[in-house]
C-alpha cells in the first residue's frame, strides 16, 4: 500500500510512476518494479506476505502523522510570526507547541518501532532485495521527512522567543521613561551608596557634596569619546522646580537604539531569505504546471489526428458504400431484366 | 504630541556670572497672546538659570512643571531646548548637538567676545525649532527605526500574499495534471472509436 493516504502537501505522482513502469515493462518485457527512484513508493511485490502490508500500514500511518504535525507547525509559525506587543496569542501558542513536541516524540519512537521492524523481517523468511531496498527507502524518507518537521519546529521556537524579546524590549525603551520619575526623588534622598552599582554611567567627581557618586571607571571611556553623562544635581530652592536624574545616560540609549537596528536589519535580512526560498519553491511548481500542460496539448493534438483520420475514413467509406450500394443496384436491374 | 517650545544658545563663563544669551528661538503659540511675553521673559530666565549650574563638557536635563529643559554645555558653549515630556531624551541632544555645530560652523568663535544679551541673529534657529518639532528629523537613529519597522510590515504582508500564491500555484498544479489525464482519456478514447469497428 503506497504511503499517499491524506498527503495532499505531498505530490502524488504514483500513476505517473506506474505510467513509466508499464511502459518499461512493454519495451523491456524485464521483471517490474525498478527502483530506479528511491523516494517514490512502488508497488508491493505480488507474493506480499503479511508482515509487508503491516509495514507499509504502519508507514502509511507514520506519513499521515507527519503530515499532520506539519500543518500544526505551520500553523504555530504564523501564530509566532503575528504576535504584537498587545495581542499576544500566548496561551494558544503554549498549547500548540506542547501538542507538536508530543506528537513529534510519538512520530519518533514510532519510525524506530518501523525500522526495527523491518530489520527483525529482513533477517527472518525470504528476503528479496527489491523488498529490503523499499522497506529501507521508506523508513529512511520517513526519518528525513521528520527531521525537518523537527528543525522547523525549533525554527519557529527561536522565532517566537526573538519576537518576546524585541517586545520585552520595546516595552523597556517605552516603560523606562515614564517609570524612572517617579522613583527619582527616592533615589535622590538616599545616600546612594546603592547607585554605584545600578549607575554604569560614569560622572566626574562633583564638588557637591550631597550625591556620593563619583564613580569613574567609565570616565576614561567617554573622554574618549568626547562626552560624559549627565549627573544628578542638587535640588534647588526654586518654586516648583525639580530635577530629573538621567538614569540612562545618553550613549546607552543610542548603543540600545543602535542594537535593535541591527537586530530588526537582522530579522529583515532573514525574511527575505524565506521570501527567496518560497519563489523559488513556486518556481518549480511553475515548471511542473508547464509540464502538465504540454502532456494535454500533446494529448489533444494526437486526439485530434485521430478524430480527423476518422472523419476521412467515414467520409472515404461511405463514397465506397455508395458505390458500392449502385454496383447492388445495377446488378439487382440486370437481374430483374433478365428474369422479367 | 511632542513639542519644541523654546531653543537658546548661551555663552556660559565659568561659575559666579551670568550666562550670556547668544540666540534665542521659540514657538509660543500654545499660549494666549497676553501671556506670551511672560512666557518669554520666564523661559530665559529658566534658561540663564539652568546654564549657570551646567558644568561645563556635560548633559543634563531639568523637569520644570511640564516641561523638561534640556542643556548640553561644550566648551563654554550652551544649548538649551524647552520640550515638553513625550521628546525622547536622546533626540533632544542630538538636536542640541547639531546646532552647537552649525552655530560653529555659523559664527566661528566671535561669541566668545559678546557681552549682551541676544546680539547676534540667526535664521537658522527658527527653522530648526520647526522642523526638529518632530522628533524623527532630529534623531537619525529614530528615523531608520521607523523606516524599518514599515519595511517589516510591507515584506510580512509580501510573504502572506507569496504564501497565497503558492495556494493558488498548487491548485493550479492539480488542474493542470486532471487536464492532462482528461485529456488523455480523450485521445484513447479517439484510438479506440478508429481502430475498433470499421464503418458501420
């Protein structure tokens, strides 16, 4: 039993196939079955013993999982590729992937079950090399066929946990500038002893004795640079003024910036590499689509050579039946001349 | 939405003086006419203010009411620009950047001299205070972040419509094969009137 029940991703091309084989046979008139190519099931062997039609059922339903596994991952992919910061399908996503990691490990231990399987039946009863050779392609496609099911998958997990984090980050740049006010007066009362460790900014040492923060390591660095951080400063006796400690400085703000460019070029670049895979997927279907059609105009045309052979055997035919009909006719006159 | 409302260049001498105001621009139209020149005399007093606590090399930003006052002092030359809360940080300073260096570029090291308060004028501010009014025009890293994201969104509805192409490729590839097997039909079936019976 060819592996093709509900495999509509997978081009059925087993008529094909048997197209080829009978015409081999014909002008051959060799033994059938060649395995000529290994990826295409051929039919079972006539003398098929039980265990044969229970592997392939087995195959069969291996397949089909596989299928179905793939459809779910395609599904979680787009899910993975539409989250935004605020309509995060989180918990479908969740499931999803638990289904797909369960029926993965299934579809596992069940192509292993088929490959001992084969193997145990190879070493007992007869063995004929046209049988081991297919149950071996079969087992090795099914194991392929899984493996990039599972690569796929981790694809789409790494995807997923890319897009948590540029959101993870978006939220940080948006959050930070309206969560830092408020705990700004705290830290500025503190001795900030503490902030040394939060600051990476660097601050030259100030003649003010209020803050204790003159931690410098990074001041050589962004002399270099030609700038230094902004600092906090003292608060002032003025009506209602009040000032905002900086605590991310200028330059972490633009090296942030500068690392989700990059990252989102990134995330571009790979986009654009699928895009690429995909058109030339659609290529190659193209060229099997033009394929098809030449076959039906190849078809049609000999269809109409032989309609129209046909028109002038029955037009020729009947010229002959005619004069065929007036030979009768004259013969039947003499006849009845000769009688009468 | 954000909002430049006021941008100064100051000359700043080391502590104990009075910054001295070299340019001064700003958009007023969000206040009545009446308190406009409060509003102006407040501002550069904020300004002056500000400048003389900077030291010198150094950023600085100031929270005022609704306003945040943005300093950037180099080499005894101010920037100072009145925005409101929503203009990110980063923005602000390199707009405070650009003008300190078109006001180089513009006047060479003349203000060093100057000792009165707005004695020189400079077109240039006043533009620049419409223009950087969107945050985007001041701060390249923002707008290739922006230009980006679209970029993101018009290749992902690109892959969904490829997506939906290769659909309809594969509909077609089935139509085309029962064509062809259609079609083949047909021709066996023209064989088989030829050959089998001879006229009837």
């Amino acid at each position: 039993m060819p592996v093709k029940s509900g495999n509509s991703s997978i081009r059925d091309r087993t008529h094909e196939f048997a197209g080829i084989t009978e015409r081999v046979k014909k002008s051959f008139s060799s033994q059938n079955g060649p395995s000529s190519s290994g990826s295409k099931p051929e039919e079972p062997p006539r003398s098929a013993v039980a265990m044969q039609s229970e592997f392939n059922r087995r195959a069969s339903k291996i397949g089909f999982g596989i299928h179905q596994t793939s459809q779910k991952l395609a599904k979680l992919a787009k899910l993975a590729k539409r989250t935004s910061v605020f309509d995060d399908p989180t918990m479908e996503i969740q499931e999803l992937t638990a289904v797909i990691k369960q029926d993965i490990t299934a579809l596992n231990s069940a192509v292993v079950d088929l490959q001992f399987l084969s193997n145990s039946r190879n070493e007992s009863g007869p063995v004929s090399s046209d049988n081991t050779s297919h149950s071996t392609t079969v087992v090795d496609d099914l194991k392929n066929r899984l493996m990039s099911t599972t690569k796929e998958f981790k694809d789409v997990l790494t995807l997923r946990t890319e897009n948590l984090k540029v959101h993870e980050n978006r939220r940080q740049m948006f959050s930070s500038s309206v969560s830092k006010n408020p705990t700004n007066p705290f830290i500025r009362q503190r001795p900030l002893a503490g902030k040394s460790a939060a600051s990476t900014s660097a601050a030259p040492p100030l003649p003010w004795a209020n803050e204790g923060q003159s931690s410098s390591q990074m001041f050589p660095r962004n002399q270099a640079e030609g700038e230094s951080q902004p600092l906090l400063q003292q608060q002032q006796n003025q009506q209602q003024q009040e000032m905002v400690p900086l605590q991310d400085s200028y330059m972490q703000s633009r090296a942030e910036a500068l690392q989700n460019v990059e990252s989102t070029i990134q995330e571009l670049g790979n986009i654009f590499n699928q895009l690429a895979t995909i058109v030339s997927e659609h290529g190659e279907i193209a060229i099997r689509i033009d394929e098809n059609m030449e076959d039906t105009l190849a078809n049609v045309e000999g269809a109409q050579g032989a309609l129209l052979k046909y028109l002038n055997s029955i037009s020729s035919n009947r010229w002959l039946m005619i004069k065929i009909f007036f030979v009768l006719i004259f013969f039947l006159t003499i006849f009845l001349f000769f009688v009468a | 939405m954000v909002k430049i409302t006021a941008l100064m260049v100051l000359k700043c001498r080391p502590e104990g003086s009075d910054p001295v105001i070299l340019v001064n621009a700003s958009d007023l139209s969000n206040f009545g006419f009446f308190q406009r020149p409060s509003v102006k005399e407040f501002i550069v007093f904020v300004g002056r203010t500000v400048a003389k606590r900077i030291p010198p090399g150094q950023r600085q930003s100031v929270q005022h009411e609704e306003y945040k006052v943005h300093s950037y002092n180099r080499d005894g030359l101010c920037a100072l620009g009145f925005m409101d809360d929503h203009y990110p940080v980063r923005s602000a300073f390199s707009l405070l950047n650009q003008v300190l260096d078109e006001y180089q570029k513009n006047f060479g090291d003349s203000w060093k001299t100057v000792q009165d308060d707005n004695a020189q004028q400079w077109p240039y501010l006043s533009e620049a205070l419409t223009k950087f009014q969107d945050p985007a025009e001041a701060d390249k890293l923002l707008k290739i972040q922006r230009e980006l994201d679209e970029t993101k969104i018009i290749l992902h509805k690109t892959i969904d419509s490829v997506l939906e192409r290769g659909v309809k490729l594969d509909s077609l590839v089935e139509k085309s094969s029962d064509l062809s097997a259609a079609s083949q039909m047909f021709y066996k079936q023209a064989k088989k009137t030829n050959q089998c019976c001879t006229i009837l």
